[in-house]
C-alpha cells in the first residue's frame, strides 16, 4: 500500500461578498493497480480513448487534465469530455482545465472523447485501499 497526498484550494477576492478561501487537504490509501502520469491524444470516439478499465465495483482516484493542445504543440480550443464506458459523461473539461474524482463502486472504466478534432489529454489514476 502507499499514500496519496492531496491538496485542494479556491481563493477569490471579487467572486462572492466574502473573501473566499478554502484549503482541504486528504492523504489517501492506494493500492495496485495505478497509473502514473501518462498521456494519450485522444479522438471523437470515446471507446476509442478507455484510460480506465472496468472498476468491478472498486474505488479509484482520478485525475484528468486537458493539455490545451491537439497534439502536443498546436493548441486547441475544442472539450474535452470525461465519461463512464457506455458514453455517460460526468465532467467537460476545456483547455488547461483538469478534475481529480474518486470514481467506481460499479462494473464500468473512464473513457475520453473531444468534442471535435483531437485533443491530448494527461491522465493517472490510483486504485484506493
């Protein structure tokens, strides 16, 4: 087993009538199997673009991240879209945006799908303790 450290914070001085400031930090129990930061340019087909297999009722922490670029150099402005196998989306993430979600409990993966075009996604997850 081994430790995920993670860390959230939202600062704004001008987004509601309060200063907003919130910090939340978690140290997670992981196990086999993860995967470490990779990345793949993914297309419009999202079961094309399965970064996440089956959970089988398994937990897992996901992080996604949309690089901004549509091959790693060329930027690009299309979604990306985050999705449970069977094309059920859960998060659209636009360039340079990213999500970490645990996500599972049930017999699906993760897939990726742009909205048009291609987009380079990063991707890692840990299968939780």
């Amino acid at each position: 087993m081994a430790t995920l450290t993670t860390a959230l914070t939202v600062t704004s001085t001008d987004n509601t009538t309060d200063v907003l400031q919130l910090s939340v930090t978690d140290s997670l129990t992981t196990a086999e199997p993860t995967v470490q930061i990779a990345r793949t340019t993914v297309s419009v087909v999202g079961a094309s673009n399965i970064i996440q297999p089956d959970t089988s009722g398994a937990t897992y922490y996901l992080y996604v991240k949309h690089t901004g670029t549509s091959d790693g150099t060329a930027a690009t402005t299309e979604n990306l879209g985050v999705e449970l196998t069977g094309d059920v989306p859960f998060a659209i993430l636009a360039p340079e945006e990213f999500c970490f979600v645990p996500i599972g409990g049930g017999s699906f993966g993760v897939q990726l799908q742009a909205s048009a075009g291609t987009v380079v996604a990063e991707y890692a997850y840990w299968k939780k303790a």
